[in-house]
C-alpha cells in the first residue's frame, strides 16, 4: 500500500474505501423478495429511500454486491425492502445474516456538534483541568441525550457514564481523538 491511500492491483491503482454499516439483513419478509433490515443508522429514511445504492456484504466470505433500493418501508421497527432485480424468495434467502454498507464517500454531511459514532468510540477524555478520564468505549441512547461509556484506566474505578449535554462536554477534537468534558457532582 502506498502513502496516498492507494493500492496497487494487476497493474491497475484503485482508492481503497472506507465502508460503515448501515443496515443488516435479518430475515426475508413474503415470497415477492422483500428483506427485513434493522437499520444500524440514524439516516435510515436516506439509506432505504428507493433509488439508494448500497453494497451488501457477507463478513464471514468477504462476498459482496451492489444492490440498488426498489422500495422500502418501515414496519415494527425494521425496514422492508426490496432490491432491484430481485423479484423472489429464493433470490434473497441467501443474503439472511449479511450487511448492508455505504462508503465514507457517500456518508451524510454532518452539522456542528454532531459526531459519527466511529469517531466518538476510542477518543481519550479529559476534564477542563486536563486530568486523563479515560477512552471512549460504547455510545448508549437510553432517551433524551446520547450516554457515552467511557473506560477507566486500571485502578481508577469503574466505567464512567457521561451524559452527552452542553454542560458537561465542552469540546470535542477529531483530529486529536480528544474530548474535552466538565464534571458536574455526582458522575464519579
């Protein structure tokens, strides 16, 4: 792999991409090739619109295959879909346990404040005084704001629950991996 991100195959240099999940396929829904998905995203209106191309992917195999969006909507909290060309049980019966993915390219913008997941989850924590918290480990969303877990390093006590509101974090550095936060009674 070269420096610029690019690799070199059969004397052909193509981008390689970053891929995030969006969605993954849980079951088939009727015989006319629907597909139940629980969406993994918060764009799900977006990702599933019909005319939306995403790559659908086999973790275990590495299989994959673009697939375009014919229609979809949402039931019980999962998506129905049904991808183009594929018109019958039998055709999407093998695709049960695979994800759908989107590239870094194609991802949503974004605004100010708003943070993707896999950039929040491994970022150091600090306070406003600099003392080390700890590393981000997992996102919850329990209701009103997100809770992001933060893990203690050893012998300092356990996970670290901060709620994810102005008056505790104050900013945030992507570049950085750093989060900066303001400690108010109660939460060690």
């Amino acid at each position: 792999m070269y420096n610029n991100g690019y690799t070199l195959n059969e004397g052909l240099v193509i981008m390689e991409e970053k891929w995030f999940t969006v969605g993954k396929v849980v079951n088939t829904h009727g015989l006319r090739g629907e597909l139940k998905v629980l969406s993994q995203t918060d764009f799900g209106e977006t990702r599933f619109a019909p005319g939306s191309r995403l790559q659908l992917i086999n973790e275990q195999t590495g299989k994959s295959l673009e697939v375009k969006i014919a229609s979809s909507r949402v039931q019980k909290n999962v998506y129905i879909i049904k991808l183009e060309g594929l018109n019958d049980i039998n055709l999407v019966e093998a695709y049960k346990g695979w994800t759908l993915k989107v590239s870094e390219r194609d991802r949503e913008q974004l605004e100010d404040g708003e943070y993707y997941y896999h950039e929040i989850i491994g970022c150091r924590v600090v306070t406003e005084e600099g003392e080390e918290l700890g590393i981000i480990s997992d996102i919850l969303s329990p209701g009103a704001n997100d809770v992001w877990v933060v893990d203690r390093p050893k012998g300092k006590g356990a996970q670290l629950l901060l709620p994810v509101i102005d008056d505790v974090l104050l900013g945030v550095d992507k570049q950085e991996r750093l989060v900066t936060v303001r400690l108010l009674e109660g939460l060690i």
